[in-house]
C-alpha cells in the first residue's frame, strides 16, 4: 500500500486544515498511511514527520492557519536540499507527497516530482487567487469575506461621521483580493495594480461625489497599487481634501486568519479527495483545480501566477459602478 507524507508551505491561508483532513481521512479509505510533515519543505528536508490523529483533524476545520505549520524555505530551493529531502522520505518509506501551497510551492513540488519520482500531487492555495489553471484557489473566499467584512465596518464609523478613507487590502503582485472585496464592499474607488491607477479621474469622480454627499467616502487600494498602498493614497486624499481629516486603515494579517468559510472548506475538501485518487490511479506530477464547477487535473510544472487574474468582464464592473 502507499504511504502518502502532506505538507502545508507558504503563506497560511483559512482552509489549509479541511484540506489536511479530507487528505487523510481519503487516504486512509483507500488503504495507504499518511504521514503529516511539519514546518513545509524546511521540515520536510529535516525528517519533522507527525501522526496525523482523527480527532485532532476534525477540531481544527473551523480554525485559519495550518496545524501543520508551514515555512518558507531557502534549502528547498536547491537541488542538494531537494535531494535531502527526497533521501528523508525514502527513510521513512513514503513513496507520495500531497503539496499545498502557491505557485512557489507548487513549482518547487514540480521539480521535486521531475528530479526524484515520487508520486506528487499540488493543491492550490493563495488569498491573491491568481494559480494558473484554476477558477478558484483555497482561502480566497473567506480572504474576500474578511476584507469585505471590515471595509463593512469601517463605512458604519465613516457614514457617522462623514468621512473619507483609504483602506489597504492585501495582494503585492495581484489586485483580485482588494477588487473583489471593494466591489462586495461597494467601494467608491478601487486602485489595484491591473489598471493604470487613473488617479486624476478617481479624484475628480470623488470630489463630485463630495459636493453632493452626506455619508463617508471609501477608497480601497490594494498594497501592491503603483501609488504605493494606502498610506500615499491617503496623503493624495489629504491634499484634495484639505478641510477633512483622511481615515487610514492597513488591514494587513487579519485577512490572512479566521475561520474558513463553508465554500473554502468544501473546495478545500474537493481537491484533498481529488489528489488522493489521482495517486490511487498512478498518477503523478498534476495539480488539482476548479474548472466551472469540475474538479481536473493540471499539469504541475505547467503551473505559474495567473497575471491577468481579473478577466476584462470583471475590470468592466469598477467603470460601472466607480
Ligand atoms: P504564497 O506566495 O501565496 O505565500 P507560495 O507557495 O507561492 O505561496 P513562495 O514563498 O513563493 O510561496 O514559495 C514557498 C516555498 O516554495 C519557498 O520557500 C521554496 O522553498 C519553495 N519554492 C518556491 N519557488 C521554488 C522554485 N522555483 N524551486 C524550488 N522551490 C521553490
């Protein structure tokens, strides 16, 4: 029978534990042992395996974070720690690795997969939603929710009191997350990384809008925005709007943790299962994605950041609605 090692490396994202989980509890149905690996790939090359209990596994759905922890890793990078790691599974005679992670992680699965032949199988994780080859990515949806959720909060003080905010929204590369919560959140600017960051026409739209206005105005800016993130765009605020007084909220790590919502644990649960079959069926070096609403099986080393993550449907919204 196999013996399947999982590991969970790079970002933490809510949902990493229901993937753990449905990952175990399939592989245990189908006959092969898990094993759980510890701290990423960084424990992965220091032989850091746990046993995975049941009960322990159920307990931590509704929580964020991994209770496998995860790590970035420099060794992991190379071919020797590569090769250190591939002589650690050996020693403890697992023959497959389930990977959830980023593209990163997923790119260093798939040359893991090429130069050692272990059977590997990457599932797909990151707030920024932007994993080539799938619809959706674990933890994007309650990163939405949250975002979402606070941009929500702080409109109630900023309506109260007439105000005007910027508020930042995680996402270095990629402005999907602070869209998305910005259109769910009814934003009244959006500057993300994906358009030219118009800011002369935004501050026009605002300072209309501010003539006429009797609640707060709102302007979400995603951290990786060519204008630097919220506090320059707070400034830029500052200088239009020289009798206010600019609100600024960065909302940094609390987008990262939290209770996973039931979509990220159903999609989470989708791809464990998927990844466990695929091993059962031989298969070796693919990622599972969502398609539609069809589970599939992509190729790993085909796997890279998605960078226009934002379809031309979705970018039509902002002109719409801003
Ligand atoms: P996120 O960016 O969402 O946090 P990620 O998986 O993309 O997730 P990275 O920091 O890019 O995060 O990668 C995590 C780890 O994967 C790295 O620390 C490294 O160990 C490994 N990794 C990344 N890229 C490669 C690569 N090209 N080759 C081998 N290993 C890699």
């Amino acid at each position: 029978a196999k013996r399947i090692a999982i590991l969970t490396s790079g970002g933490d994202v809510p949902g990493l534990n229901a993937c753990i989980r449905a990952v175990a509890l399939a592989a245990e149905r189908s006959g092969f042992s898990i094993v759980g690996v510890a701290h990423g790939y960084d424990g992965l090359i220091d032989g850091e395996f746990l046993h995975l209990e049941t009960e322990v596994l159920r307990a931590a759905v509704p929580r964020g974070g991994t209770i496998l922890r995860s790590a970035r890793s420099k060794r992991f990078t190379t071919a020797e720690g590569r090769a250190e790691a591939a002589k650690q599974l050996r020693a403890a005679h697992i023959d497959s690795l389930v990977v959830i992670g980023g593209d990163g992680s997923l790119t260093g699965a798939a040359a893991f997969a090429a130069e050692h032949g272990f059977a590997v199988m990457g599932i797909p994780k990151t707030i920024d939603n932007d994993v080539e080859g799938t619809d959706v990515c674990i933890g994007f949806d309650t990163a939405v929710n949250t975002a979402m959720q606070a941009i929500d909060r702080i409109r109630d003080t900023a309506d109260s009191h007439a105000r005007i905010f910027a508020v930042e929204v995680m996402g270095r590369d990629s402005g999907y997350l602070a869209w998305a919560a910005g259109m769910a959140g009814a934003a009244d600017g959006i500057l993300i990384p994906e358009t030219d960051a118009d800011w002369r026409s935004l501050e026009e739209k605002l300072k209309e809008r501010h003539k006429t206005r009797t609640g707060s105005l709102l302007v979400v800016v995603a951290e990786g925005d060519e204008t630097g993130g919220a506090a320059p765009v707070a400034k830029r605020l500052q200088a239009a709007f020289p009798e206010e007084s600019i609100g600024l909220c960065v909302l940094g790590h609390t987008q990262r943790g939290g209770s996973p919502t039931a979509s990220d644990r159903i999609l989470a649960t989708r791809f464990a299962v998927a990844a466990v079959d695929a091993i059962a069926a031989g298969k070796s070096g693919m990622m599972t994605a969502l398609v539609g609403d069809d589970i599939r099986l992509v190729p790993i080393a085909s796997v890279r950041r998605r960078p226009l993550a934002l379809t031309p449907e979705r970018l039509r919204l902002m002109e719409i609605l801003i």
